[in-house]
C-alpha cells in the first residue's frame, strides 16, 4: 500500500504516537492520571482530564519520527483524506469529529448539560455578532456535544429527573415543600421548578434545607450527597440536585450515553469520555466559572427519565464495543492478549490509548508499527488499512462509528 502524502507531497507516517494534554481543575484527582502515566503520585496539582484530541482548548501533539512534535490538527491538515478517510472528510470536514479523555474526579463536577448542533451553532453565531470575549462565552465552539463516559473503576453521577412525585416529596423532606411548581405537565412542571431552584431560592430556605439533609443522611443516600455537596460548594442550590436527580453508581466496564440537553453532575470516581468534539459546557450550578440557567431552561431535556446503564456489545474476537447513536464517535475496548486482535474493514481515523499492560500497534503491511505501554496512546490514520493490536494489555479505542447508529438505544 502507498503511503499517503500531503499537498506538499511530503510523506505522512500513519501510525504515531500522541502527547496527550493534562487538564488540571480544582476537583481533578492527584492520584489516578499521574498512575495510569507512570508519573510521581500524588502530583503537585489536581489532574482532572487527560484529553486525546484536536480540539483548541487542548489540542494533543503528534510526535514525528525525528522527535519533533506538532498540533494534531495540523497534521490531519496535510492530507485530510489519509489521516480521516473519505466518508470522514465528506461528513465531517477536514477536523477530528471527536474528543477522548480520561477522568479523574475527586470532588463533585458542576451541574450542566450541552447543547446539540443546531443550538450550538446558534449560540455560538449570537456571541459572535455580539463581539464577546472568551472570559464571558458560553459557547466555545459550533459543534453539539453527545457524549458517553464509561467506568474505568466506580463512577457515581447524577443524571435525568426523577418522576415529579418523587421530587415533590424530596422536596419536603427537607422543608422546600412551597418551592413546588403549580401542578403541570411533567417536563413543564420540572423547567419551572429549576427556574426557582436555581434563580429563587432565598440563602437562609437553602441552609435551612442543607440542615435538614444532615439531620437525615445516616440513613439516606440523597440526602447525604446533599450534606457532601453542600460541604463542597458551600451557599450554592446545586447542592439540592441529588433531590432532583437519579443517583447513578457504574461498575467497572459499566456506561452512561448522555444526550444534548441532559442535566448531570459527575460525583466522582476514575473514567473514559468520548464526545463530539467541542467545550460547550452549560453550567448551572456548583461552579465558580459563569452559570447559563436561562440558557440551559432553553436547550435542557425536562421529561422524567432514569438513566440506564449499558455495557459493551462483542463485535469481534477480543473487541467489545460501545453503541450509541452519536454519529460523531464511538468507543470499543480491546483484550490483545493471545494472537491479538485484527482490526480491518472501512476504517477512519482511530485514537488508541493503552489502560493496561503494554501492546504493539502494527500495520499488517508491515508499513507502521509502535509500541504503547501503559498510559501511553497514538494515532492511527485511515490509510493505515488493516493493522493488528497484540501483546499483553487492554486498549480504548476511539473512531468514528463504522455504520449509522441512529437506530440504536438511548437511555
């Protein structure tokens, strides 16, 4: 198989190893991605994210035969069509469609959810006539964010609104009773009721709340996430949303699709993500970056919904994969022990990242070839063609769905 080639006719390796980018925020871990690299624990810093992907506000670097690096991005950009393959480039553009990263959550994430495309598109094109600075955006990018988070050990979140009965009686449990919306439809009841939660409620009906979810915690799993977010987050209503929403534990292995719209709140735990490719994040509460409730009353997903784990479907020897209908990416993990695991048939662009033990990536022209030990990840471009995954170690993999997943099952 010819190597591909970019316009300048320069000739582009198809499997390379990436640098990935640490994020470090305030509820990151100093443990669990400092580990997985094989770097000092506990680290200087929380670690919060490590992320594999092109996106600006993190964009991981290619690492080139010579030891020279540069921006992924740009390296798609020299010959898109071999880096993403044809459908790819077609549907997507010449870009990364996706984004990949690894969670370490010691102390609760804020309450938010993510528009989809249309909203983002339009959000982002109304701060652009408006000539904000990237301090005041809520939309930084165009593009919507599905995305889907699988647990690498316990994962709690909170995720999807509990029956309105059910919150009605939370609700008093701990006081709010007169907070309750007028009856309604159920989805408008809930917008309602977010709009006084988050907007209304006085400072002193908040502490008196949080008093009473201590006085009843020993026996009672929501109101003790009260007691701890209102420990973490002192003053703020966020800290009443285990009342509002399910309370979601993943084992090991374990996944959560999480739509556009959908209003979640990660507790903590260690875990994989991949999503669209973007940072629109609307925050509601449990932050001190800016909050969009207005925002999140337009774009949120109000219906009553428990969230339904899944778990990964075998789709060949030693791969399992992920299904959600996101057309933007999908996630499989891989057992190479043994002879390894083939990887063939119409390929775009893949991420891989080793989670344990160590295997080698190989083109099986014999064209490419690198080794991942744990914590370490590469590159995999569409021209690569068929390549094989052995040795002693477990991988995610990140691409882009292989046929349309519109019909698959959503929480």
């Amino acid at each position: 198989m010819a190597r591909p080639s970019g316009s300048n006719g320069v000739r582009v390796p198809t499997i390379l190893r990436l640098e990935a980018v640490i994020q470090r925020y305030d509820w990151g871990s100093r443990t669990i991605l400092a580990e997985l690299r094989g770097a000092p624990a506990p680290s200087a810093e929380p670690e919060a994210e490590l992320w594999l992907g092109a996106h600006a506000h993190g964009e991981s670097r290619v690492v080139l035969a010579s030891g020279e690096t540069m921006p992924l991005a740009a390296w798609i950009e020299q010959a898109p069509e071999a880096a993403l393959g044809a459908a790819a480039l077609a549907r997507f553009g010449p870009r990364l469609p996706f984004l990949f990263k690894i969670l370490a959550v010691e102390r609760a994430l804020s309450l938010q959810a993510h528009p989809d495309a249309e909203q983002a598109r339009a959000g982002f094109a109304r701060e652009e006539r408006a000539g904000l600075p990237p301090s005041r955006r809520l939309y930084a990018d165009a593009h919507g964010k599905p995305e889907l988070v699988v647990a690498h050990g316990r994962f709690r979140a909170l995720a999807g609104f509990r029956d309105v009965a059910d919150v009605r009686a939370r609700l008093a449990q701990v006081g709010l009773g007169a907070l309750a919306p007028p009856p309604a439809a159920p989805a408008d009841w809930l917008r309602a009721l977010l709009r006084a939660w988050l907007q209304d409620l006085a400072p002193a009906a908040l502490a008196h709340a949080v008093d009473a979810a201590r006085r009843g915690a020993a026996g009672d799993a929501a109101l003790a996430c009260v007691a701890r977010l209102a420990d973490e987050h002192p003053g703020d209503p966020g800290a009443l949303a285990p009342l509002v929403l399910h309370a979601v534990e993943l084992a090991p292995g374990e996944a959560l699709h999480l739509e556009p719209g959908t209003l979640h709140c990660y507790l903590d735990g260690a875990a994989a993500e991949i999503m669209a490719s973007s940072d629109n994040v609307l925050r509601a509460a449990l932050t001190t970056k800016p909050r969009a409730v207005d925002d999140l009353l337009r774009i949120g997903r109000f219906e009553p919904r428990a969230p339904q784990p899944i778990r990964a479907t075998p789709r060949a020897p030693g791969e399992r994969v992920f299904v959600t209908p996101a057309r933007e990416f999908e996630l499989s993990e891989i057992d190479a022990s043994g002879d390894g695991v083939a990887l063939a048939g119409e390929r775009s662009i893949e991420i891989l990242l080793c989670h344990a033990g160590r295997v080698r990536a190989a083109a099986v022209d014999g064209s490419a070839a690198l080794e991942l030990a744990r914590g370490e990840s590469c590159v995999v471009a569409a021209a690569a063609g068929a390549y094989r995954v052995s040795g002693a170690g477990r991988v995610y993999r990140a691409a882009l769905p292989r046929t349309d997943r519109s019909e698959a099952a959503v929480w």
